[in-house]
C-alpha cells in the first residue's frame, strides 16, 4: 500500500511542472478573459473596472445601439459581420485549399521526378513571416502592381475592372485596380495569399499520411484492378482520415484567429474585418478591454465548438471522440 502510494506521488511531482505550466498558460488566462469580459473598464490596470454581466456580448452581436438621448446609431464594432467574413474565409480553406492540397499530395506521392524538390518549393511559404507575405502581397495588389500590370500585358485589365466596377455597392467611385481598396474584393484578395502560403502545410501533412499507407493495401487493389482514381478513392483517402480531420480543424480554426496578414495586407481593415482584428482596434486602440475580452471568449468558444463539430463529423461508427 505504502509503495503504491509513493509511486502515485512520484508520477503527480513528475507531472506538476507541466500541470502549472497548463494552468498558467492556458487555463487561467481563459477564466481572466472570460471574468474581463463581464466587466467594462479602460485602463489597463482594471482601476476603472465597472461589472456589466452580459452588457459587452449584446453589444458586440448589436447592429444598432442607443445612446444617452435614445438615438440609434449604427455599431461600427458589430461582430456579426467580421464572423461571417471568418466563416467565408474557413469555407473557402476547406473547399479550396485542401481539395488542392490533397491532389498535390496524391500527385507527389506517386514518385514523380523531382519529389523532393517540388516539396521544398510548395512548403516554402510556410517558412516566411506573414508579415512579410501581407507586404508582398500588398505590393502586388497596388492599381500600379504586378497583377494589374500582367492583366494588361494579357489584354483582360479593362473588361476585368469593367466587370468589377458593375458588382461594388459599398462605393460609387469605380473599381481602379487596388484590389485591398473595396470591400467586395478585399476578404477575395486576402484568401489568395493564405492559400498560396498554407497549402504547402497541408500538402506536407497529407502527404506525410498517404506514405504511410501500408504497400500491401495498394498492391492487393492493383492485382484486383482498380484504377489509381479508385485506389485513391477508396483505400488512400480513407486510410488517412485521421490527417484529413486535423487539416480542417487548422483550417477552421485558422480562419477564426487570422491577424497578421489581413492587418498587414490592409491599410483599412474594416473592408474585411475578422474578430481578430476588431479585438486588436477595440483593446489598443479604443481602450474598450471588456470588449476585447469578449471577443477573445467568443473565439475561444467557437474554436472549441468547431473542433468538436469537425471531429463528430469524421468520426468513424462507434468511435469515441477524444
């Protein structure tokens, strides 16, 4: 008895460093977050703390608030839409950025010339700073930039921006080429670089599992005849499932957390506002940390959610989910 008690006490001392670490780091900044979020204050002390229970959540999901007069005004910080650009962002990562991924994957998995070499070059934008991805990019997008300059060189520069100009209702003034400028093309223009920086990720992490797939499996489908699109279909796709279901939980959860290249991409981020970026204005630049604690809850909450939803969704019949 003596000796199970102590070996039970020596596997708690092994694990209570990495339990104060998960506590600190993760845990107790949750329950702070969630305990500013009921409480409305400006300075950075808390000195100003004012308690306002739930008052911060209508306000953020209010397209209409009401001042001291009783006049209603438009909420320039409604969370509404900067969701719905994250949702459109996520849907758009998982319906195009993974499909893309999972071809160049299955693509290189064959063992084409080159393997290596096309793997260094797709996973290659991992390895920038998104900042310098969001100025690059930003370059690219100006009315005088490369992409503008190759639509002209190709002839199509006048009946694009035509075609453009005929679909913007956020503005009168027609469409001149500055792709971040507006915001029907400016959340559009942001997914591109995301796309182009994050399928390398994903391709890795795919073709990672489709190397793994055991060789007698392929080899009783090519003696029973399938075709690579079958073999591909039926035994490769489902065999890495499990890579599949991680891959869309970053993309998901990815698009919900997205700072960095939208901010640096865009001078003004209110034409493709994330819940990100509005919790950045509203804690740094509006002094509102109450708000900005409650968006950083509703983020929370929703990565969990999704995470949970996306693994139920690839659970096979009779699997727990973890």
């Amino acid at each position: 008895m003596k000796r199970s008690l102590t070996y039970r006490l020596s596997i708690f001392a092994f694990l209570l460093p990495a339990l104060i670490l998960f506590v600190g780091i993760l845990i107790a900044p949750i329950i702070m977050s969630a305990y500013y979020s009921l409480n409305d204050f400006k300075a950075i002390s808390g000195a100003d703390m004012n308690f306002v229970g739930l008052r911060n959540y209508i306000e953020l999901f209010s397209k209409e608030l009401i001042n001291d007069k009783g006049a209603a005004f438009t909420n320039v910080n409604y969370m509404g839409e900067a969701l719905e650009n994250a949702l459109i962002l996520g849907a758009l990562s998982v319906f195009i950025q993974l499909p893309l991924a999972l071809v160049i994957a299955l693509k290189l998995s064959k063992g084409i010339r080159g393997e290596r070499a096309y793997l260094s070059i797709f996973f290659m934008p991992v390895l920038i700073s998104t900042v310098i991805i969001g100025q690059l990019w930003k370059n690219i997008y100006e009315p005088d930039g490369l992409l503008n300059n190759a639509l002209a060189a190709i002839g199509l520069r006048d009946q694009l921006f035509s075609w453009v100009s005929s679909h913007i209702h956020s503005t009168k003034m027609p469409f001149k080429g500055g792709w971040t400028g507006y915001k029907e093309t400016a959340l559009i223009a942001a997914f591109v670089p995301i796309l182009w920086q994050y399928i390398g990720y994903h391709m890795l992490l795919m073709y990672a599992g489709i190397k793994g797939v055991p060789m007698d499996l392929l080899e009783a489908a090519q003696l029973d005849g399938c075709t690579e699109g079958q073999v591909n279909r039926l035994i490769i796709i489902p065999y890495i499932k499990p890579i599949l279901r991680v891959c869309v939980i970053f993309a998901v959860t990815g698009s919900l957390k997205s700072f960095d290249l939208i901010y640096t991409l865009m001078n003004d981020t209110r034409r493709a506002e994330l819940p990100s970026t509005l919790m950045y204005k509203l804690t740094f630049l509006n002094n509102r940390y109450g708000l900005g604690s409650a968006i950083a809850v509703v983020l929370i909450v929703l990565c969990f959610a999704f995470a949970l939803l996306i693994s139920l969704a690839f659970r096979d019949k009779g699997e727990k989910v973890a």
